[in-house]
C-alpha cells in the first residue's frame, strides 16, 4: 500500500482536533539509540565487551585449523565436490572437517558468557506490528501547535515543504496513531 498523503485527527485536553495534509509536515528530529548490539534470541539483549571481542577472534583464528581436513576433488567426478576452491584446487568438506567445525563453533558459543546483559528497563521500547516488546532503534520528536482548547473542531494547516525528499509516511503516520492509541494496518 502507498500513502502519498494523510490527515492526522484525535482528542486533545478533551477536545477533538485535526492536522490536514500532516505527510507534507517537515521530518521529525531522530537521534539514533543503538540499543544494543545482540538481540533477544539469547534471552535478552546484550553488548560486547573487549574481552568478548578478543574471544570471536580467537575462534576465528582457529577456524583455519579445521581446514586441513579438507580434501581435493573433482567436480566433474564427484557430485559432492562443489565449486569451494582454495589454492587453485577443487576442495569439499569431510566428517573431520565437520567435527573440527563444531569444536570452534563450541568455543565461539563459550565466548557469549563474556557479553553484557542489558536492562531492558534502561531502553526505550515500543511494540512492533505484531505488538511485542522491543526495543526501539530511534527516537523522534516532532512538534505541532494544537488549537487553542476553546475552538472545537479545528482544521491546522501544515505547509506543504517545496523541497524534493523521500518522507517515509507511512511509518509516521502509523506512529502518530499509536500516540493516539489506534491502529495502523
């Protein structure tokens, strides 16, 4: 669905109001938050640390230990050779290879004990389309004059801006209407 152009309507101090033409507002100020660094697929959130960072290099350094279970082959001969070529050879992966493979992956795994738990108190969070939790990668602020509370129903408009820039409308527009406990499809 593409909107080119929304108005914005709700209740203000008890009275309604509305915003026409609220997608040709200017953007609103972001500042990027950068939460965090690893997501909730570990049970939390998480950055890294030097010692973390010091560990996945070494386990990286060791990953070319496992390559000397690699054999040569032949891709016209052999269905399991695929087009992995290392020193201008044919080479495929063996039971051993995969063994040694674990074993790093084991370790790299053993590293995540030295990462940072976060709070998830200490985060902006909002929820997503599927309304979860989580934590939001920006904050933005954008401010409008409302009417004056004594003049009901009014129409504010915003100028239209005569510079060319992609706005992303609808994101702004389903987060203005959550402000205002609705939904946005």
């Amino acid at each position: 669905m593409f909107v080119d152009h929304c108005d914005v309507a709700g209740t203000a101090g008890g009275k309604p109001f509305m915003i026409a033409n609220f997608s040709k507002t200017p953007l609103p100020d972001c500042t990027e938050l950068q939460p965090y660094l690893m997501g909730s697929g570990r049970g939390g959130y998480y950055n890294g640390t030097p010692a973390y960072d010091e560990c996945v290099n070494e386990t990286r350094r060791h990953r070319a230990r496992c390559d000397q279970y690699l054999v040569s082959c032949d891709p016209a001969d052999d269905t399991e050779c695929g087009n992995w070529v290392m020193e201008g050879k044919y080479v495929k992966e063996t039971s051993s290879y995969h063994a040694c493979m674990d074993t790093i992956d084991r370790e790299r795994m053993d590293c995540d004990q030295l990462l940072e738990k976060i709070d998830p108190s200490t985060m902006v969070m909002w929820k997503n389309d599927n309304y979860q939790e989580e934590p939001a990668k920006r904050a933005c602020e954008l401010h409008v004059t409302l009417p004056a509370q004594d003049t009901g129903n009014t129409t504010i408009p915003v100028p239209v801006s005569l510079g060319t820039r992609k706005s992303p409308v609808k994101s702004l527009y389903c987060s203005i209407l959550q402000l205002f406990g609705r939904r946005c499809e």
